[in-house]
C-alpha cells in the first residue's frame, strides 16, 4: 500500500540559520490518526507547514515528501493544497471573507468547482461543523470555537486526503475541548494532530510521534509512549491524567 504521505530524511533551516527540522522521517497509511508531540520549538509546525506546500519558502523543494507517491513540485501547489487540508493555529489567519459561505467556499472555488457543486460542499460542511444556517454572518463576529469551526468547514468542502492541524484545542475553553475532540472523532479523514494537549492525543491518535529539537525521537501507539514518564520527562512533556494509572509495561 502507498501511504497517504511519506516523509524522507527532512531537513530545514530558518532564513535567520533557525535548524528547525533535522533530518525527520515518517509515513502515514491511508485512515490512520497520528499524533506529532513535542515541547514548543520542536519543529512541529514546521513540519506540517512543510506537509501542504507552505514551506520551503523561495527555496528549492527537496524530495523529501511524497503525497501518494508524488514528489510536492512548484507546478503540483495547487492540487498539494487541495491534498492536505492544514488547519491553522489562529482561525484569523485562515478567515479573510466578509461571510461564513464566502470563507468555505474558498478553497473550492480556488480548485475549479462548479458553482452548483460548490453550494453542496458549503452545505454539508457547515452541517457537519454544526454551523446549518451561519451562512451570511461574518466570521468576525463568532465566539473563538466557531470561528475554527469555519475554518474546519472550509478545509472539509475541500475534501483533503489529509486533514493537518495544529494546535487545534489551544484557545478552547473545556466545552469547547470536547466538541472538538467529537467534531474530529466523526471525520473518517486520515489526520495528523500536533498538540501539547495529550489527554485529546490519547482519546484520537492510535498512534504518536514525538519530535524533539527537529527529530522524531519516537514512534508508536500513543498508550505505550504517553504513559512512559521518563520519555515524556526527557523530552520535556508530561504523562496525560487519564493514563495516570496504567502502569508503562503493562
Ligand atoms: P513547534 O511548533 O514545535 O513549537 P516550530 O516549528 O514553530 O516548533 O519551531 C521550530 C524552530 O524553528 C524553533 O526553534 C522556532 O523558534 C523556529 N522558528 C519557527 N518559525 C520561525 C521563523 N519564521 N523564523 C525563524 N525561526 C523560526
């Protein structure tokens, strides 16, 4: 099997001589949820910047990422866009419409949808969000959790391979924690989740990276790396609450 997206020996380096990324490998497998952990400054951003075309910018791309087996070129953006949905810290950065629809429509119009077909994806995304009915409100004037419900939408009516996000519980209030965390349950989108918010990387991920300084220092099913104190202390993280009592070796 292909895998959804293989990533080969990453390296990246800041215009100001930042090392962000050194040297980072992994593959994701079509339906799987993977969460990228790490203390801030790791490089997790960086690699999800990477993922959808953002990064390198005026810079050579490398092979370094394959997308069902391509290579991401300057010619294959669009469509690299269209591949990896990348939900942005802040939904400000990713709301710039005057409407809800006009700010889902986006993507798909971008990528040459009909009109007919457009007003569909809209629809369905805004009622998977939760957010019927929202259509001509402006984006600037709903709550933080609505706003990234929007953002959601838009990246859902463009109906990416992969569904990037970064930091997606950061500005939650707990209410707003749990809708997330059931929202993302219900796409059957293959996912990569970086959060420091491992209690919701334990309930979705199966499966966990953890980077440090621009490495992947491990790979495996979230239970087992989480509820090891001493790689979670090493790498400057903590063993989420809900596996406080699962003992590492069992
Ligand atoms: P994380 O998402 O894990 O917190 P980032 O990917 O944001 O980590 O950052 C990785 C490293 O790159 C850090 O040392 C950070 O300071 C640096 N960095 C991030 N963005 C920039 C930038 N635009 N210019 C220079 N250095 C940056």
């Amino acid at each position: 099997m292909i895998p959804i997206i293989e990533v080969q020996n990453l390296h990246y380096r800041y215009h100001d001589g930042t090392e962000a990324l050194r040297g980072v490998s992994f593959k994701i497998n079509e339906g799987e949820c993977v969460g990228l952990i790490g203390p801030n400054g790791a490089g997790k951003s960086t690699i999800l910047l990477h993922l959808n075309g953002l990064l390198p910018e005026n810079k050579p791309r490398s092979p370094a990422i394959l997308l069902a087996g391509q290579p991401i070129t300057d010619e294959s953006l669009l469509e690299v866009h269209k591949f990896v949905g990348l939900l942005f810290q802040n939904p400000d950065d990713q709301l710039f419409c005057p409407t809800v629809s006009e700010d889902v429509a986006f993507g798909p119009k971008q990528f040459g949808e009909p009109e007919e077909v457009v007003r569909n994806l809209v629809q369905d995304a805004l009622n998977k969000v939760g957010l019927s009915g929202y259509d001509n409100r402006s984006a600037h004037h709903l709550s933080g959790g609505e706003k990234q419900r929007v953002c959601i939408a838009g990246i859902l009516a463009c109906q990416p391979r992969l569904f990037a996000l970064d930091e997606p519980t950061k500005d939650l209030d707990p209410r707003g924690r749990r809708e997330l965390k059931k929202l993302l349950k219900s796409i059957p989108t293959t996912k990569i989740i970086a959060s420091h918010d491992l209690e919701m990387i334990t309930e979705l991920c199966s499966r966990t990276l953890v980077l440090d300084r621009g490495k992947i220092v491990a790979d495996g099913p979230t239970v087992d790396l989480l509820s090891n104190e001493e790689l979670m202390l090493v790498h400057g993280l903590e063993k989420p609450h809900i596996l406080k009592h699962r003992h590492p070796h069992l």
